[in-house]
C-alpha cells in the first residue's frame, strides 16, 4: 500500500518541461565541457581538510557532468533512470525483480547480495544503455559478466514501459568502499531514487543522508518499507515521516510491504499496483519533461556549489603547499647558513689540511725563496725594517717575478737538483688542494643531510603532508646517492677555477710564462687558503690564528707578490664561484621536495580556469 501524495503536483501537470528554454540549454551544454575540463586539471592530493573536500566537489563535478547533464542535454528522449538502492536485506533486489516482472536480479541470504549495478529497460530503450549514452564512464556486458563495481550489467523487460529504466544499485553499506563511491555516481545520474528498507533500518544515518541528497539534486524521490508487519505499520511509517520531514523530504511518498512474496519471489501485486501507477506517472512524457528539467536545473546548482568547494580547496592547495615549501627553505637554508660559517671560521683549515700544509709549503728550494719571502714581508710589518732590508725585498721581488727559476739546476748545498717544477712540492700542494675540497664536501653533505631530515620532519607533522607518508617523505629524508660524488666533482671544477683566477688576474704581474708554468698551483692553492680561512682577502688576528700560519704567510705572499687588490678581487671572485657551486648542490637537493610536491598540488592557472568557466556557464544558464 502506499502512504503519501506520491508524484508532485508540479511533476504532474508542468507541461513545459520546467519552462527550460531550448536555446539557454544548448549554451549550457557548450559550456558544460569546458567547466568539466577545467575542474579535471585540478590535483588536490594534499591532506589539507579542506583540499580533501574539493576533491571530492571535483568528483561530483565531473560525475554530474558526464553521468547526467551532457548525457541528457545531448538528446531530452533519452530514457528517464530510476535507481533503486538501500541497505543490505532491505529488498531492493526483490523490488525490481517485481517491477520487471523477471527474475533479473539475485536476492537470498547471502550479504551484501547485490554487487555489480544491473539495469532494466525495455528491449526499444536498448541502445541508450549497451552505447554509452547513459551513464558513459561505467563498462557494459551481461550480467552474469559484470564482476566489477565499475560495469553495469543491462538487461530487458518488456513489462517497462519505453522511455523507463530501473537500476539495482549495489547495498550502500557494504565492507567495500567501491560500492559507496558506485552508490554517489548512480544517485547523481539518477533521474528518480527510489529507496528501500525496513523497520530496523529506516533510522540508519547513511540512507537518510541519500534520501537527503537526492532531495537536494532535484530528484523525486520514493520510499518503500519492506517486512513491515500490519501492528506497527502506522508506527514505522509515522516515526519515518519525522525524520524525512527533518530531512526535507516532506512529500515523499512511502510504499509499504508485509513479509509475504509471490512463489516466484516477487512482492504481491497489491503492494506492486500502487508502485506501478507511481512510476508510470514518473515516466509520463509530460511528466518526465518536467521531472528531466528540473532535476537539470538541480544538477547545474549542485554543479556550481560543487565548484565553489573545488575553488576553495585550490586556495587551500596553494596556501599548504606553501607552508610545506616553507619548511624545506628553512631547513634547507639553514644548511647554506652553516655552510657558510664553515668557511668564514677557518674550521676548513683543520685535521687533514692542517697535516699537509708544512709539506705542501716547506718543501724544496723554490718553497725555501718564498719562506724567506715571507719572512722579509713580515718584518717589515713589524716597522723595523730597515733601508738596507726594504731594498733586498725589492731586489728579491724583482728577481722571484723576472725569473725565479734562474739558478734551478744549481745545487741546494744538499745534493738536491731542482727545476722550477719541484716535484715534491708539485705533490705536496695537490694533496693539500684535495684534502682543503674533502674538508669542504664533507661540510656539504653533512649538512645536506640534515637539512633532508629536518624538512622531512617537518613534513610529517604537518597534515598537508599526510597523503605522501611514508613514500615520498621517507626517500626524501635522505640525500641523493651521488651527492658526494657530485660534491667532489664540483671541487675539482672549483679548483680549476681557481688556476684561472690566479692566470687571468695575476698575469700582468707574473711576466713570464715560465713562472706561469712552475707555480700557478701553488698559488692557486694558496688562494685557495686565504678563501678557507674566511679573509676575504684580508686576514684578520684571530682568523689567523685558527687557520694557522702557512694561510697567514701565503696570504702575504700573494700580496706581495701580486698586490693587494689583485689578491681582493681573486678572493673576491674564488669565494662567489664556490659559493655558486655550494649554492647549487644544495638546491638540487631541495628541489626533490618541491618536484614530490609539485605533482601533488594543481598546476599555475588552474583557479583562473575554473573562474573562467563558472562565468561562462552563469553566462550560458541566464534566460
């Protein structure tokens, strides 16, 4: 029996099909792509809460779109969709195997029953659902083919009206999550939802969320009480109009079943009468005009408060996203900032370094000329130097620069012949170069490391980042693999820099090729040292004595040797073409986050886009 006014009186005798101009509904069908397409270059893969909520309106957009309005403004015939849904042994198997008039679905004891969508139409109506042209995202094949939640299973029934389709949707309570993503999509491309359940389910929170829903989406809407003894009949049907009536749904009409079935399974005919009128009135032509449009006009408002979730959400986006960002600078900043320090303190000048410099600059007779170089320079910091003392310095410059390896196959008094390239010292000066640039490459993947934790701690804090725990944070924790190698390279290219440095600048006061060739590394690992010990160029007391006299005395010597402001604009030079290297080994590192994070949050633009085309279908929808 039925209980309700059934079919509003609206649906009923609106003959103009909800006064929808013909011309205002092609504009909003050539906008309708566009809007789609927009919203679906939108990412929201963060787990912001609001971005979790825009993924969603972005679901809704595009299923709305694609599932119900392009399919019905694409032709008004096509045939009116009433799914059937509900809980688990609610019966609504039962009711379209009643409807159809066959056993077109299975129903038993066996739960959930239902669980690939199966729809019944008339053998005329065929087409529309074997092609696509309703409900276009979901495969087809038979029923006893259909296996998964994304196919539906189309079968015919000739007690369908034309222009009728029922659709058994899968129980909305089932264990898989597929089923209540498959129970959204059906209920948006629904033209009518028909619900079923029973005395100890009608109060369920998540049917009366649908039945909500559907009421919002413009669709009529139905209720049938299955197992519902005549005793409490009055009671259920009363207490189940409070809670539609909360829910807005005070016309609802509420159909009624006993425990009793048809040998065949079917609920008896004088339960089914009453269904039958109500639905045969749903798929009068002119009633189903009018039911079509106005579910349209529902659907584009449900399309366009969807879009405003999806806006917000890509506001929401770009906000988180730049709070994560900001977390990986300051780690990452911080790394630069320590780095930095390390090579401001003199730090870089200690342990191994440290070993090397007496051999690199004490060794053969070539380094023995600029010992006492240095020594005459550093008396006459002193302000004793005497005349005579001031001349030899003079004498000995103009020696050391014409030619200082003019008595290079003399004896040292030792039994040692050298050549302008003493090979010792030749030696001695790379090994310190190279162990100066490992100083430095540990220095730079220490702290590369823990700046990689440091973001990646941040990162899982932050509930933004919750979508890429444990991969990609994880990885991103760590630095690359070849970092070190990287960082070696890098020193090595940094050290020739340095060569051409000192043979650029220092080549109009190192006159002849000849020196050029003997001792070019040496004072580009001398340049090298004044850049470690954090001088700039100018040394000062207590850098000095952190980074230990052999940088103090090759820092003088280059002075003396090539002047003071040649030996500024080389460290000058040597310490920002290090800082770009430094500079770029950690910003490949850093960039790892913001590549992960890139793909994970919507491209430039997306939001204009989408302004775009919600003004073109406000545009489009105006009478």
């Amino acid at each position: 029996m039925a209980v309700g006014r059934g079919m509003s009186d609206e649906d009923q005798t609106n003959e103009s099909g909800g006064g929808q101009d013909s011309a205002r509904l092609e504009r909003v069908a050539a906008a309708l792509p566009g809007v789609r397409d927009a919203v679906d270059h939108s990412v929201l893969a963060l787990g912001e809460p609001s971005v979790v909520d825009a993924r969603a309106g972005r679901e809704e957009v595009i299923s709305r779109i694609e599932g119900h309005l392009l399919p019905r403004l694409a032709d008004a015939d096509a045939p009116m969709v009433v799914v059937v849904g509900g809980s688990t042994g609610s019966g609504k198997s039962t009711l379209v195997n009643s409807i159809a008039g066959l056993p077109i679905t299975a129903v038993g004891a066996k739960r959930p029953t239902t669980t690939t969508p199966v729809i019944v139409c008339h053998p005329d109506d065929l087409a529309w659902f074997s092609e696509r042209r309703i409900l276009p995202g979901m495969a087809r094949g038979a029923q006893a083919d259909g296996d998964a939640p994304a196919s539906l299973s189309v079968a015919m029934s000739t007690a369908l009206p034309p222009g009728l389709a029922v659709i058994d949707a899968p129980d909305i309570d089932s264990v898989a999550e597929a089923n209540h993503a498959l129970a959204d999509e059906l209920l948006r491309a629904a033209d009518v939802w028909f619900w079923a359940t029973t005395p100890t389910r009608y109060g369920d929170r998540r049917p009366l969320e649908y039945l909500e829903r559907a009421g919002t989406y413009g669709r009529p809407v139905a209720v049938l009480v299955n197992k519902l003894e005549a005793t409490v009949r009055n009671k259920v049907v009363g207490l189940l109009r409070e809670r539609l009536a909360d829910a807005g749904l005070e016309d609802v009409p509420v159909f009624t079943a006993d425990r009793g079935l048809t040998e065949d399974a079917r609920l008896p005919d004088d339960v089914m009468t009453p269904i039958r009128d109500w639905i045969a009135r749903a798929g009068d032509p002119e009633v189903r005009r009018a039911t079509i449009a106005r579910s349209l006009d529902a659907s584009l408002a449900g399309v366009n408060a969807a879009l405003e979730r999806v806006s917000e959400g890509i506001d929401a986006e770009r906000v988180a996203s730049e709070r994560l960002i900001d977390h990986v600078d300051e780690a990452y900043g911080t790394a630069r900032s320590r780095v930095r320090d390390a090579l401001e303190d003199g730090s870089l000048l200690r342990g191994e370094v440290a070993r090397q410099m007496p051999e690199a600059f004490g060794t053969g007779r070539y380094m023995r000329q600029i010992e006492k170089t240095v020594e005459e320079v550093r008396r006459r910091a002193l302000d004793s130097v005497s005349d005579g003392t001031k001349q030899r310095l003079r004498g000995f410059r103009e020696r050391l620069l014409a030619d200082p390896g003019a008595d290079d196959d003399a004896d040292d008094g030792e039994g040692e012949v050298t050549g302008s390239r003493d090979a010792r010292t030749e030696k001695a000066v790379r090994r310190m170069g190279t162990a100066a640039a490992q100083s430095l490459t540990e220095v730079i993947v220490a702290q590369a490391t823990r700046a990689a934790g440091e973001a990646g701690a941040a990162w899982r804090g932050d509930p933004a980042a919750e979508p890429m725990l444990p991969q990609p944070v994880s990885r991103l924790s760590r630095t690359t693999d070849d970092l070190r190698e990287r960082a070696d390279a890098e020193m090595v290219e940094w050290r020739s820099d340095l060569v051409e440095l000192v043979r650029d600048l220092g080549a109009p006061r190192l006159r002849t090729m000849k020196y050029l060739s003997g001792g070019i590394n040496l004072l580009a690992a001398a340049l090298m040292l004044v850049v470690f010990a954090g001088t700039g160029g100018a040394l000062l007391g207590t850098e000095i004595a952190v980074a230990g006299g052999a940088a103090a005395a090759m820092h003088r010597l280059l002075v003396y040797l090539l002047g003071k402001q040649t030996v500024a604009q080389m460290a000058s030079q040597a310490r920002a073409k290090l800082d770009v290297r430094v500079d770029a080994l950690l910003a490949a590192e850093r960039e790892r986050y913001e590549d992960a994070l890139a793909e994970r949050v919507s491209p430039a633009g997306t939001a204009e886009e989408i302004a775009t085309a919600r003004r073109q279908l406000a545009e489009a929808g105006q009478v």
